[in-house]
C-alpha cells in the first residue's frame, strides 16, 4: 500500500512537513510503501498551469497512486495555504475517491484548530476523499528545536492507527460492488 504525503508550505524547511514525515514514518514501520509531495520544490509556473514540470508531474502520479494521502499545511489567515490549494487547483475532479485522507495543520494559535475542520477537510472532501475523524493540529509552541511535544506525537499516532482502518475497510469495499468513483462530480 503506497501512503503519499503533501508538505503543503511554500518553506522547504517547516513544522507542518515535519508532521507529515513523522506520519509517513510511521507508515513506513507499518509496512507501507510511502512518498512525499514537496509543494515548496515545485516550480511556481507549473503549479499555476503556466507551463509544465515533471516535479509536478511526478507529484500528480505519486497522489494518484496513493491509498492514503497525508494532507499537510500551515495555516495563514485561518486557512490552507494558498501554496498547497495551487496543487489542488492541478488536480482532476474527485482525484482523491477511494482514499483515506489525513489532514494535518500547524499554526501559530490555537484559535485557528479548527481551520482544519473547517477549510482543510472540505478541500480535501471535494477531491471524493474520506477523511479520518480527527485531523492533527498543533501549534509553533509544540515544537522544541524543530521536534513536536510528546503530545503531539501520540496525536500522529493515533492519526495513523485510524486511517490504516479506514483504508482496510475501503479496500475490502472497492473490491465488492461500486465505489466512490461511480458518484457524480459535485459541481
Ligand atoms: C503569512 C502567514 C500567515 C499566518 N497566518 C496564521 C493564522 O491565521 N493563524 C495561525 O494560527 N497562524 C498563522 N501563521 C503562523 C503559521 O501558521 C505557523 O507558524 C505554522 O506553524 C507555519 O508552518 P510551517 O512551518 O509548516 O510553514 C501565519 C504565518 C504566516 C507566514
């Protein structure tokens, strides 16, 4: 089973990208096979459909392939980040049905823990996704030296633990009768 995650910050270097890798790690002692989308190493122009890019092409196939896509983003203004609804905006419609989507968010503020309730799972619910009841949340003063609290580690934990589940369970119904992606595009 291939987990694929998306480091949705325009940085390289952040704490969001730092959640989705411990994820993906944990997927990796799980026996799954896994990659991750950088948003911030793909050109700009492709990413804004201006020209091509095998960086994007590359990250498009590594989602398309993916049972689980790990959905990492910091919050600006109280929403995703406008770089990662650039790679949305690159997607098909509903390329995300049939796979088990864990949205992942840091902030500077609790206030905004909901932005991942409230924006983050609906971008990724117009994709045909299925979200993991509880998405990850933290925020900058979880991280001591660029490594998240113990607390939040027990939240990826528990994130993962959940969405193996829910992947499983989805698995056994696409091979039974119709799937998600027989349902209608919702615009
Ligand atoms: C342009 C900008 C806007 C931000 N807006 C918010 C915000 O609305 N709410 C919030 O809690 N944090 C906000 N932050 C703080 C970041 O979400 C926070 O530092 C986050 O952990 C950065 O993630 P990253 O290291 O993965 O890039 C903002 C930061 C920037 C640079």
């Amino acid at each position: 089973m291939l987990v694929t995650g998306i480091a949705g910050s325009p940085f390289s270097h952040s704490r969001s990208r730092v959640l989705v890798e411990q994820i993906l790690a944990r997927f990796k002692d799980a026996g799954c096979r896994t990659e991750l989308v950088v948003v911030g190493d793909i050109p700009g122009d492709a990413l804004l459909s201006r020209s091509g890019a095998p960086e994007l092409q590359n990250a498009l196939d590594n989602i398309a392939a993916a049972a689980v896509v790990v959905v990492g983003t910091p919050v600006y203004k109280a929403t995703y980040a406008g770089a990662l609804k650039t790679l949305f905006d690159n997607f098909p419609q509903r390329f995300l049905a049939g796979k088990v989507a864990i949205p992942v968010a840091t902030g500077g503020t609790s206030n905004h823990m909901l932005a991942v309730d409230h924006t983050l799972r609906p971008l990724m619910a117009n994709e045909g996704a299925v979200s993991i009841a509880r998405g990850v949340y933290a925020v900058d003063a979880e991280f001591t030296e660029g490594e998240p609290s113990a607390e939040v580690r027990e939240r990826l934990n528990s994130a993962v633990i959940e969405s193996l589940a829910l992947a499983k369970g989805l698995m056994s119904l696409s091979s039974d009768t119709a799937t998600t992606a027989t349902l209608p595009s919702p615009w």
